[in-house]
C-alpha cells in the first residue's frame, strides 16, 4: 500500500461542501484527513453548519469543524461586505459574475432568485480565499456547492475541482447545469465509471479529457472482519440497513420484505440506522406489516459507535431506487458482511452477483425477499459472499490507496500559482 507525499507545489487547496460535517457525507471528512496524512494543506468552506453540535461530533469532525468557515454564519453584513468589496476590487469580474448567474437562471424567477444567493455565496467564498491565499477549491457533489464554486471561478482566479457521484444530479441534469459544470471546471472527479458515463451523456465530447474516475474508499482496518456467529439456518438472522430515511433509499421495501420472510417463517429481524424525512412513513409501515417487535428505527448513529452495528449483522441490505456507490456498502462488505442490494447505478462496480454479494432488481419485492432467503437458508453462501466482499474492497475502495491516487490526480492537474493576487 503506497504512503507517497503528494507533489510539491500542490499541497494547499480548499475544499467547498454544502455541510460540514455531515453523517451522510462523512466520505469527505475522512477524504480531507487521509489527504492530509499525505501532505496536503487542506482548508474547509461550509455553506451551512454541520449537521450536529460540536458535542456529538466524532474527534476527527470536531477537529474539522473548528478550522472551517461557515459562510452562513457571517449574515447579511458578511454578504453585503463581499459584494462591495468585490465591486470594488475587481468590478468587471464582478458583473460577469452576474452575467453569468443570470444566463444560468434563464427566465425562471425562482431560479433567478435562487442564482442571486449562490452569487453571494461564491462571493464570500472568493473573498475568504482571498484571504487565505487559497487558489483552487474542489467540491463534492455537483449540485448547488459545485454551482457556488462554478460562480466564483468566474469572479476570481481561482481553479476548481469537482467530485461528482450521482445519482440525483443526473436526474435533472439541466437544471444542475452539469454541462456547464464539466465545460468550466478544471477537471471532473467521477466515482465510478458509471457517473463518468452521465456526465458524458449530458456534455460535449470535447470536453470528455477532463473526467477522471477516482473511487471512494474506507479504511479497511477499522472496519475489520467480525466473528462469524450464524452457523445454523433456524437461528435468528439479522438485517441492517444503514442509510438516509429518505424516499430513494427503499427501507419501505425491506420493511414489507422482513414481514414477508417473518410470515412464511422465517426467525428475521430487521434494524434500520438512519434520520430523514421518511421516518413518519417507515413507523406507519410497522403498524400496518405488524413487524414492530422485529423491526428497529434506531436513528441517526455517529461513526464511532457505528461498527457496534454492524458487528451484530448477518446481512446488509439497501432496496435503494438512486445511488451513487455507497460507502455504507464497502463498509459492510469490508467487515464480511454479504450484501443484498439493488442492481442500479454504479452499484455493480462493487458488487457481482452471486460472487461479492446479491444484487436484486430496483423496486422488486420478489427478488430482494428470494436473494434474503438464500442467505438466511445457506449460511455457508454468506461466509462465502462475506469473505470475497472484504477482498473486493481491500483491492478496489480502500481509502489509503485511493486517496494516494487522488491526491496524484491532484498533483497533476491542480495549479498552484497565486493567482488570486493578480489585479482583475
């Protein structure tokens, strides 16, 4: 496993997200932290505050959290004081800035509206790399954060970067302005080869030299293969599910599946980790299949306490209906868990039926109960799955070796020039 430096030269830059820290994005606190095991000076902008207070952060969070701007958090006057000091300082840059906020709005009110306050965010974004001397930005997701640092590269000469996972920026593509996005930014960090695909679909093949797959990873020393306890199939068989409550992610399928298997049954239980909009739907959904005594909504769980969880799965199990590559499956498959998940997306970069794990066709309820009672009745099938899912991430998703990767990327293509002291 290679520790190299990255290149000297590239080693100071920011990164843009649109809440810092999150759980559902704990991807990139880890990203930023293993980039900067390798030498990267890294500095953090936060559209909004973190998820949680400062008291339920992780150490590693919390330690992000006190270094990061918030812009949010500086108000009207910080707002206003970036507008005038970029009138300014740089006038004409500035009205392009607005020119070109306006030609991503169209003739949509709300969108202008909406243009208007990812302008001022790029603004005090700008302005705070001034400061910094920070000058280039990446930014993960390619949705509104990437759309803030896409307006500030227009008013400042800074370079910009973008993870893009999917999937929910390619289902309206358009109004992300995803081909903007790929035209402007330096370059495209895709994390599978499938994300790589859309952006493609949705831009101008001449600008297709600029994406580059760089996969996510985990540290697969923490999470580390569990003992195996399920040796018989009449013994009770656990499912986790680990993930936003949110209506992309299915759990309402996996509720309807556990009462299935528990009918016909099946000793199953079903414990469900998460917080989102959807937890008022899922709790109806125990009354009306009568699984509440099978199955737990546990809630949101931090990271460091996260593992307890798992290491109580026989199974891990997503129904989802959109994802990019979900982080929460290399985490399971990396503590030899076998994974029932749906055949979507990049998905199938991580999984292959039947040899890393079980993959089920979105939206069916049929499939996802048969590829569960395959697991429960053959408990020799999961070592087997387990086993070969922990290679797969050791092989392709550890973090380590992919951060060493992109962090090469970085050092390629990332220029490193003061160019935020030249006059506009």
């Amino acid at each position: 496993m290679s520790h190299a430096p990255a290149a000297s030269g590239t080693r100071r830059m920011a990164y843009l997200s649109a809440q810092h820290p999150m759980l559902s994005m704990i991807f990139i606190v880890r990203e930023i932290a293993a980039l900067e095991q390798l030498g990267f000076d890294i500095e953090v902008a936060s559209v909004n505050n973190g998820d949680r207070p400062r008291d339920k952060l992780t150490a590693i969070e919390a330690a992000q959290a006190d270094k990061t701007y918030y812009i949010k958090a500086h108000g009207l006057a910080g707002a206003l004081a970036a507008h005038a000091h970029t009138l300014w300082t740089r006038p004409l840059r500035y009205l392009r800035g607005w020119r070109y906020a306006l030609s991503l709005a169209g003739f949509d009110l709300r969108a202008l509206a909406m243009q208007g306050l990812y302008l001022t965010e790029a603004l005090m974004l700008g302005r705070w790399m001034q400061r910094r001397q920070l000058a280039h930005v990446h930014v993960h997701l390619g949705s509104q954060p990437a759309t803030v640092g896409l307006l500030a590269k227009q008013v400042f000469d800074i370079g910009l970067s973008i993870t893009v996972h999917g999937a929910d920026e390619f289902y309206d593509a358009w109004r992300q302005h995803l081909a903007q996005k790929v035209a402007h930014a330096d370059f495209i960090v895709c994390i599978s080869d499938f994300a790589r695909s859309q952006l493609m679909f949705c831009s101008d093949s001449k600008h297709w030299h600029r994406l580059v797959v760089s996969r996510l990873g985990i540290d697969v020393t923490l999470f580390h293969p569990r003992p195996y306890a399920r040796t018989r199939a009449d013994q009770p068989f656990h499912i986790l599910c680990v993930g936003r409550l949110s209506p992309a992610k299915g759990q309402q399928l996996l509720i309807e599946a556990v009462a299935r298997l528990r009918s016909s049954g099946r000793p199953v239980t079903l414990d469900i980790v998460g917080a989102g909009i959807n937890m008022p739907v899922l709790e109806g959904l125990l009354q009306q299949h009568r699984v509440a005594d099978v199955v737990t909504l546990s809630g949101p769980v931090n990271q460091d306490r996260i593992r307890e969880h798992y290491a109580r799965a026989d199974c891990f199990a997503m129904a989802s209906f959109a994802e990019g590559v979900p982080v929460v499956l290399m985490e399971a498959m990396s503590m030899q868990i076998p994974c029932v998940t749906s055949h979507i997306t990049g998905i199938p970069e991580l999984i292959t039926h039947d040899e890393t794990g079980l993959l089920t066709p979105p939206s069916n309820v049929d499939g996802l109960v048969e590829q569960l009672d395959r697991l429960i009745a053959d408990p020799a099938l999961a070592r087997r799955l387990g086993e070969a899912a922990r290679l797969q991430v050791q092989r392709h998703y550890d973090l380590q070796s992919n951060a060493v990767k992109l962090a090469a990327i970085f050092a390629e293509r990332v220029e490193d020039s003061p160019r935020l002291t030249r006059a506009s």
